[in-house]
C-alpha cells in the first residue's frame, strides 16, 4: 500500500470527514497537505510499536506542554475521543504537563480540551 | 496515607536508590525535593486514570519535544524502562516528536533514550 | 494553618473575587483548581524571602518571556497592580524582556499589559 | 545619519504607513517604538552583509518556528511581499520549518502567510 | 528519482561524507535516518522556490532563535560554508536572531557558529 | 553621557573584569558586544523605574523558565549575588518558576545557581 492510501485510511480512523479535512489542509497548501498524509500519518502515525491511542495521547501531552499549537490540540484531543480514549485520559494527561511545563500549560490545555468535549459525545 | 509516603512509594517503583535521589534533590533545594516527592509523585504522578507506564510514557514523549531538559528526559526513560515500558515503546513516542516539534527534537531526544538504554537491562 | 487556606488568603490579596477565579478554575478541573490553590499559592507563592509584589513580578517577566501564557500574563499584570505594584514597574519588567527574549515577546506582553491598565485603576 | 533617521528610512521601505506604524507602536510604549526604530531597523535591520529581502526572508523562518509571535509573523511576511520576495519564497521557508520545528509550526505559519496574501497584491 | 535518492544527492552538496553522516543516523534509528533523507533532504530541502543557499540560511537563524537545537545548528552552519555561503551571511543571519528571539539565543549561536568557522575553510 | 559610557559604567556594578567580559563578547562579535554595552546595559538595564537588583532578579526567573540559556542564567546568577541580592532571593526566583514553567526548569535553574553559588562569596 502507498504511504498516501495508509495515511488516509488511518486518518479516516480519527475524523469523521477526512476529504474535508485534506481539502482544507491543500487550501493552505497542497505539498503540505500531502506531506501531513503521506509523511505524517503514512509514516509515522502508522508506524507499529505504539497503538494509535497510545500515539494521539502523547501528542496531545506533547502539545499541551509546548503550548504553542492550540488548533493542533484540539485536533488530536477530538482524535483521541474517537479512537476511544476516554475523557479522563486526555485530562490526566493534560493535566499531568503542569508538574513538566508548568500550570499556564496545563490549565491552558485543560480549556482548549473542554472545548472539544463539548462538541464530541464520548464517555468520560 | 501522606502525600509524602505516597510520593516515596511512588518513585521506588521507578528509581532503585529512592534515598539517593531525593538527597541529590535536597542538596539542590530541601523544598524542591520535597516539593518533587509530594506533588509530583505524590499528587500528579499517582492520580488514578493513567497507568505509570503511560504517565511515563507521555512525559517522554513531552519532553523530547520541550528540547529544554536533556536530564529529566533521561531520568524518565529509566523509568519507562524500569516499569516495563518496551525500549520500542520509548523510541517510538520520541521519534512521532519530529512530526509535532521537529527533527532536532526528536534525534535529540533519541540520543539521550540511546544513553540510557546502554546503562539499563531492558527488552527490545 | 493547611495549605489550602493559606492559598485562600493570599489569592484575597491579588483577587477581588476568589471565590468566581476559584469556582472558573474548578469548572476546568477541579483538582487544578484545587492544586493552584494549594501547591501554587499556599506553597510557592506564600513562601518567605520574596515578598508577594517581587513574586508577582518576576512572574509577568517569565510569562512575557515565555510568551506562550497570554491569558495568566494578563492575571499577574492585574494582580500586580492590585498589590501596590506600579504600572511603570510592570511595563519596565516587560520591556526588558526584549533584551532577554526578543522584541516580539516583549511588545506582545506591553499589549496584554495595557488591556489590563485600561481596566483597573492604579497609579502610573 | 542618526540610527533613528536610519531606522525610518529603512522602515519605509517595507510599511506604506511609517508614521501610523511607529505612533501605534508609540502608543505602547515610547521607548519601545524607539528602540525598534533605532536599535531594530536603525542598527540591526540596516547591517551591511545581508540583503533586508533576506533579512526579511530569515525572519519570517525564524517566527514560524518559534511559533509565539503570529502578529509580528504577519508584518514580516507583508514587509517580505513588499520587498519583492514572491509569494512561493515566503511559503517555501514556512513549509520548510516543519523539518525543523514541527508541522504544527508550519502550518499556523503558513495560515498566517495566507491571512496576508488575501490582503497584499504581490506575484506568486 | 526516488525520494532517497534525490536527499543522498542532495546531502552530497552539503556533507563531505555522507555515509558517515547518514551511518550515524543509522545508529540512532535506522528510519529516523531514512526519514532525514527521504523526507528532510528528499522532499523538504530539495523542494524548488528557494536555493539551497537560502535554505540553510533560514535554518540557521531559525534554529539560533529556537535555541534548543545547538548541534543541529552547527550542521547547518557547516553545510551553509560548504555551499559558499560567506562567513559573514551566518553570522548576520544568527546576529538578527537577538532582534527578534533576544541576545543569549544570538549570543549563543554566534558562540557554536565559531567553533565550526574554527573547523572548516571558508571565506570571511 | 554616551549610551556606551553608561552601559560600561553599569556593567562595572555587575562584573568584576569588565574588560575581559567585554573582550570575550567581541571576539564573538565586535558588534554584538557593542549592542549588548550600549543597548543592553546602556539602555534597557539602565532605564529608571527599577532598580538594578529587581532588574537582575526578573532576569535571572525569566532565563530560568526559558530553559534555553544556562550560561547567561550563570551570569546573571552571579550579577544578583555582587548586587547584595541575597542567595535565597535567588533561589526563590528560581524555585517560583516550577509553577510557571515547570519543574524541569526550576530543577534545573537552581542547578546553575548552585554552580554560581559556590564560586562568589555572597551571604544567603
């Protein structure tokens, strides 16, 4: 299978309107879009050695400590919610970030996640 | 139980010599040890909701990404290694980092996991 | 007296209304409430050899630096002023992180500072 | 010539309001507007050794990588377009930062760079 | 051509010996490397619009104003020299970086900048 | 006074070997020890509304939580001590920034300054 069809089928695995979603992606900028497809999910989300629930959650740590990708947050808690890792994951794990990068990540991260819950129905 | 004991018991799970680490901490600061003991592992770290194994996992992952403390990231692969978390595992979480935070970031990180995986028995 | 009612009182010294920041934290999470109270203010912040209005201070300077933390800028910048801290001092801290961290940081936090000016009264 | 009088002429070769930039920079703080103007464009902007179209170019790099400036981003992507450097060089150094800052760096960047597009005619 | 043929190619330009470098990367992880030359040097680098010139310009500034980065910054320092970008050029585009990112990331990076002008033959 | 006098005459309070700390700055770059004596210090450090003790404090916690800067952390470390700002004001600073930026950041900020501590005679 190509990278492009295995990025693609897994990102169909997190979002529920995937041609939108590279629609808008190739709007910004179509080598982009195809790179965060081929390159992003084809190579490295799909890569074995870590479920795609363990792999969304540490992105989601990972952004939430970085603190400075709020819109790819919220993309990969809404992910995370449906592949099924529950409400209280995303926050243990968001909440955790404010013992390693301090609160104002955290409770930034806390209030970018709330958003997105309000918008998915999943367990908590 | 305190969050002292709590946080001791914690880190014997992840750190052979516990006494020698909080003294090396105390040296640096008796307040930051203590501060480390009972709200890291005492409060953050031993919240229900994620194993260890995960918490660890996602602070390697976190800090692979940050770049900014080479120290912590290798004390917490220790850890992932000593809880059973597979060196796949933690290779895996640090490489998905060039995709969020770069490629410096991740091989970085990735030379720091090679340190530790040459001091640390562990399964592939 | 525990930590957390310590915390309570020195959130009254920079907080006109305690209870609403506490009950907003707590609509977030209600142990990040919970631990900003505690651990971040009836710990770190109450502890002697700085006064409150250095504590406060030093906090704009790091989160300007940082420039990841707009939002808690803004809480420090007002709690700054609430404490006696001059308009000028806290502009002066910011300013000076152009030095330190780059103009951007530094005219980012003037702006964050001047919407909190344009808010609570305090002398120049 | 003054560092400042230099500052001005260079600033007026990519801001079509010079005098509307400095006073609202001014309205921030005096002495910010004139640093900008004297140290940043007067002493560091106007260096010899660097072309300011690649002054300009290494800038809007650097800013989408550090990911904490979108604003400034913005003037710098539009101080680019007005310089002569095309559309396709300002998006291209923008991608590029996702090899060495992450994707979610690029693509706020090249979000950004867009928002500019829409409001400066420039060739691809 | 392929992907990895085209960063091979391109890594040539830059890297007096190229095994070497890409066997190191090896060592780290064997796709970590791949990924630097299929998609870093493949795709990223090898991209048209910019010049290889400007292209390890911008990362060096960019990666100066990161400041996390340093071995990777004197890479790129070393691959800049080597492509006949002078001397003078990398230090300009480090010394910029104190506008925008503060003095110890420029100060920082016109530090590793020298230890490579120390190593490799170039004209100022 | 010229703003290269001032800057001088400031640093002297700081730095025992002004000289030397100024000749190591322009083997770096001629320029950028200028711009550090006469913008830094000549500007930034020696503007009124401050004093330089408060100044070098906010330095010292914003470095800390950057986490980018561990030689300049070092200095400024130092500038504290040989203004009469006391050691534990220092370590205060410091151990602050685990609730703002982390404790990687603090841990590793009081680190540095144990470092500094042990070489300058300063009271706690």
């Amino acid at each position: 299978m190509s990278n492009h069809q295995r990025g693609l089928d897994l990102l169909a695995r997190i979002e529920p309107d995937v041609e939108g979603r590279v629609a808008r992606l190739a709007e910004l900028h179509p080598d982009a879009a195809r790179y965060v497809v081929e390159f992003g999910f084809g190579e490295i989300l799909s890569r074995p050695g870590l479920t795609l629930q363990q792999r969304e959650l540490i992105t989601v740590a990972a952004l939430a400590a970085m603190g400075t990708a709020p819109a790819q947050l919220k993309v990969h808690v809404a992910a995370c919610l449906r592949l099924g890792v529950s409400r209280t994951e995303v926050t243990e794990a968001i909440l955790q970030m404010a013992f390693y990068a301090g609160f104002p990540a955290a409770l930034n991260g806390l209030s970018l996640a709330k958003e997105v819950f309000a918008q998915i129905e999943a367990p908590d």
